[in-house]
C-alpha cells in the first residue's frame, strides 16, 4: 500500500476501538508514548500500515489506575485481526502472528523496528510486574502482526 498515516486502529478480540494520535522520538532515542490511556499512537518516523516494513503503535496498559487503550493486549492470540483504517480511506487488516514479553533493558529493537521484506505492524505496551519503586513495569508485551488484507472505511 502506498503511504498514508493512520487514524484508527480496531483490535476486536480484546474490544480496542481508538483514534489514533503521532508520536515521536525523546530526546534519549527511546519512543515517545502517548500522554495519557487512550488514545494509541504510531510512531511517525516507521512507515505507515500497509507500507513495506514494521508499522509501530504504542499504548498504555494503564493509566491512573484505570486500563489503558492496551490493557488485554497480552491476551491476543495467533489469528485475531487488527484493522486500521488510514488518513486515505482504505483499511489495512493484520492478522497477529505472535505475542511476546521481553524485559525492557533486553527489549529487541531488530526484532521490532528491523526492515521487513513485507508489511507489519508491531504494537507495543508495558507488562509484567509492576515496580513500585521506579512507578514502571519491568516488561514490555510486543504484538508481531502482518498485512493479509486490505479494503475501504
């Protein structure tokens, strides 16, 4: 699919049904998150969904003691369906792959942001347990998912 940014994201086994909102990078490199529990984000300097290459989009599991955008990500399965619907009025659906749970300093940025000789979408949440201390979680749930389809809004 040709570029054009994304809008909406739809992820109906866990209820996902979100506008979507630009993010960029921090100062220290790492990806800027949204700034609050909805909506969810793509990351702007990742090509668009539908485009060749990994398609990044972050939420928060929680916010304020409430779930966050990303709360069940962990609970997608192989096969569940993501849709998002991009700024030129086509649709670009995903079809989820796998879902894995890394230790943030281990985080593998290849794995998500490397080129792809296809269409992909990773989408990124916080989980594992929750550190007190650092007001963190210790863990990142990642959502590898690939283009199968695609239509119009």
């Amino acid at each position: 699919m040709q570029r054009s940014a994304p809008v909406h994201l739809s992820i109906p086994a866990i209820g996902v049904d979100s506008g979507l909102m630009d993010l960029g990078l921090l100062d220290d490199g790492t990806l800027e998150v949204p700034p609050a529990g909805f909506p969810a984000g793509w990351y702007t300097g990742a090509p668009t969904p539908g485009e060749l290459g990994p398609a990044i989009v972050a939420g928060h599991v929680d916010w304020e003691g409430a779930p966050g955008v990303f709360y069940e990500l962990r609970s997608l399965v192989p096969g569940d369906e993501v849709v998002v619907t991009r700024e030129d009025g086509r649709l670009a659906v995903f079809e989820v792959q796998r879902v894995e749970q890394f230790p943030k300093g281990e985080f593998p940025t290849e794995q998500v942001y490397g080129d792809l000789d296809h269409a992909g979408l990773r989408l990124i949440t916080c989980g594992g347990s929750f550190d007190q201390a650092e007001r963190s979680y210790e863990d990142n749930v990642v959502v590898f998912a690939d283009l199968v389809g695609e239509g119009t809004a």
